[in-house]
C-alpha cells in the first residue's frame, strides 16, 4: 500500500491523517480582504487611538496599549509568523509616529506577537476569557520589555515610582480596552462567538 492510500485510508476511517493537517493550516492561513486587510487596518486606526491618546487623556500617566490588543488578537488567530511580521510593522509604524529612534517599539513587539502566536498554535482552541488572560500576562511583559529597551537604547534613569503608578494603570486600562475590543476582533478576522481561535 503505498503512502497515498494510506493516507486515504486513514481518512475513511475517521483518524488523522496528513488531509486533516493540511485543512486545518488551510483554516488558520489568512485571506486577504476579509481577515487581513481588515484587521491591518484596524491596527493603524489603534495606532492612530494611541498616539492621539497620548497628547490629551492620560489617566495616572498612562493610556491603554490599542496596538498590543490588536497584534495578541492577530496572534491568536493566525499564529506566531503572521504575528511577528504584525508586531514588527505596527512597532515601526508607532516608532514613526512618535518620532522614537526608529526600532525601538518593534525590539518589544515582535517578540510577544511571536510568543502569543507560538502559545494559539498549541492549543486547539481559545476562549475568549483566555485571550483576556494572555493579554494580561502580554501587557506585563510588554510593560517590562519597554522599559529595558528605553533604559539601554536612550540611556534615561528611570523614575521607579512613575514607573509603577503608569504601568499599573496602563496595563489596566489595555486590559478592559481588550475586553471591549476582543471580540469585535474575532468577528473581524473570522471567528465566530464562542468558535475556537
């Protein structure tokens, strides 16, 4: 029997074969206009948000992180590649936007959109209350990787007690604004209520 129809075989008879893998890396393999284009766009309104945020509404020093909601909610969904690539343009999008040394925001996000990717893809399906989670435990580590990459690339002496009173509130605030747009990004990017990422 040769390795094609075993594999057949195997799909006759309701076990896994390559057939299934290959439809499931199908599913999570973004198209372009409706889980894409969308969601990309989605990500330089939230830049825009967070920039604009930043002038006028600061609560305790702090804003809500638009942009890391978007790029875990990408990660969840299409997994660790896709989501790298996500986290480096919209690093260098609000590196522009701000005028930081060019870089510097993509050195954190890249690597927590790989990471969030990486953790989706092992496991078959995440509740939205999990993607919540992982936006916490996201924002910690985008708060501490932030402030070791300004520490080293702009040489400043941290204020400890600011530090702790914005990046309290910050991570906050990025939390209950992800509670709001979580599952508006899901629809986005087409996974339907209560459906597996």
């Amino acid at each position: 029997m040769s390795a094609t129809e075993a594999t057949f075989e195997a799909a006759d008879d309701d076990e896994f074969s390559d057939a299934y893998v290959v439809e499931d890396s199908a599913r999570r393999r973004p198209n372009w206009i409706s889980t894409l284009a969308i969601p990309l766009l989605v990500l330089v309104v939230a830049i825009y948000l967070q920039i604009a945020l930043a002038i006028d509404a600061r609560v305790l020093g702090a804003i809500p992180n638009f942009a890391l909601v978007v790029l875990v909610a990408f990660a969840l969904r299409f997994g660790p590649a896709w989501a790298a690539a996500v986290g480096f343009v919209a690093g260098v999008l609000i590196d522009i936007a701000v005028q930081a040394p060019l870089g510097m925001s993509s050195l954190v996000l890249t690597p927590i959109g790989w990471g969030v990717g990486v953790f989706s893809q092992r496991r078959r399906r995440v509740s939205l209350a999990m993607a919540v989670v992982v936006l916490v435990v996201a924002a910690v580590i985008c708060l501490a990787a932030d402030i070791v990459v300004t520490t080293v690339i702009q040489s400043e002496s941290i204020a400890w007690s600011s530090i702790a009173i914005a990046g309290t509130a910050g991570v906050m605030f990025t939390v209950l604004v992800g509670i709001i747009m979580l599952p508006m990004l899901r629809r986005l990017m087409g996974v339907p209520v209560g459906g597996a990422v």
